[in-house]
C-alpha cells in the first residue's frame, strides 16, 4: 500500500522517566496517514506509557512529538479532540443502550444531533445492528461489543485512532472481522496505531515497532522484519527480541 505523505504521528527522542526510572527511554518514529502501525512489547515494555503520551494523557520528560499536527507538550486538548481512543478494559457504559453510548460520545466530541444521528445510522447500517441499538451493552456478546467500541472510537471521524490490545477475549472469526474494520478505516484515511499481544494480529499491520525495556528495538514491515531476523513469524522475531528483558511487570 502506498500511503499519503502526511506524517500523522512524529517521535524524535521522546523519553519520559518517573523519578530514577526511564519508562520510554528516547524513541523515535513517524506513522504516515492511512497506515496500521502496529505497537508491540511485553507488559513492561514502555508502549503504554509511549501511548498515553501521544494521546495527550501524560507529559513526556523530554523530545519532541505530533499527533494530527498537534505539539505532544502543548496541544493536547487539541490532540484529544482529533484522535480516537479504545481500550480493552474500557470502552463503552455497560448501563447505556448502543444507541446512547453513541449519542454520549458524540456529545463529547460536540456533535450536533443532526450528526449524531446521521453517525449512529451509519454505524447500524455498516455493522448491522438494528436489533442492538436500544439494548444495554452489557448484555451484548464480546464480539459486538468490541464493534461497537470501535464505532464509538471513530463516531467523530478522527484522523488517528488509537487502538489499546482492542481483541482481548475475542474469538478468533470476531477479530477477524474486527481486523476487516481496521483495513476499511485505514483505506479510508484513518492511521490505526494499535498494541496487541497477538502475535498472528501483528503480521496484519503494514509496520511494526518492538519495544524492549523502553527503547523500540526494531522497527519495519513484518515482511521486512522475518526476513532480517531469519524467522517465519513475527512472535519468533519478538521472542528474539523479547528474550534478554531486563524488566516485566
């Protein structure tokens, strides 16, 4: 895929330390518009810590950084506002209908009604759920669940979608379909930064970074990257990687 020139993510030396210990320990990459960058690392790693950074939620220690065009140190409203956000432990209001969770974030993001509701038909129509709209989410299967999440992620059109291990739990057809989402909203103009523990999921993403006690160790297309390390898959590339962590959680 040949992806626009508009670099939609920028790190250049970004490090963010909590006291005498170095969380992100000066990474640096770009993510281009459209692309599905894939962000992996074991729990201890940095990548959460790397993406709350970008995401506006935590002020690095020093480097510089964009997302959507906007400073890491001071536009973060503006950086919350332009991005989407789905985590795998919190999404959605379990005591909120479908519908309503939609109308909630659309709130938010200061959507009128008129596109409120012309989003929440949309989202109906593309991920057939007439019959779920007035049900509470919390008596929704997983796997409806998690596309629903992603709709709500996305309710606003932001330019970057951050997605959070976004196929804990679910069934492999589930992330499956889920992962078609990913590509629709990518050859759409959407850049999808995602972690996720699924090694099979990371073969899916046009570039991968993996981080090793805070510092992104390798960085290129899973193609790119079986073939430097000798291996069939990406978990053999990460275990390579992964084996000499000095740290966990």
């Amino acid at each position: 895929m040949i992806f626009q020139n508009n670099k939609t993510i920028t790190a250049q030396e970004l490090t963010k330390r909590f006291g005498d210990f170095t969380a992100v320990d000066n990474i640096s990459f770009e993510v281009s518009q459209g692309e599905i960058f894939g962000f992996l690392g074991a729990n201890g790693a940095g990548k959460t810590t790397a993406m709350r950074m970008l995401c506006g939620l935590l002020t690095p220690t020093s480097g510089k950084g964009t997302v959507a065009g906007y400073d890491i140190f001071r536009q973060t409203q503006k950086i919350k506002q332009n991005i989407g956000y789905m985590s795998q432990k919190f999404s959605l209001y379990n005591d909120l209908t479908v519908f309503e969770n939609m109308r909630l974030f659309g709130g938010i993001y200061s959507m009128t009604n008129k596109e409120i509701r012309t989003r929440a038909d949309f989202w109906t129509r593309e991920l057939n759920l007439t019959s779920e709209l007035n049900l509470l989410v919390n008596s929704l299967p997983l796997g409806i669940k998690q596309k629903v999440a992603f709709s709500v992620a996305t309710f606003h059109n932001p330019k970057i979608v951050f997605l959070d291990e976004p196929t804990g739990g679910v069934d492999p057809i589930g992330r499956r379909t889920f992962w078609e989402m990913i590509y629709k909203a990518s050859d759409e103009g959407t850049t999808v930064f995602v972690t996720t523990h699924y090694m099979d999921e990371a073969e899916y993403c046009h570039r991968i970074s993996v981080m090793v006690d805070g510092q992104i160790r390798a960085l290129d297309s899973p193609q790119n990257l079986k073939s430097q390390f000798e291996t069939d898959t990406i978990f053999d590339v990460f275990i390579k990687l992964a084996r000499n962590a000095e740290r966990s959680e």
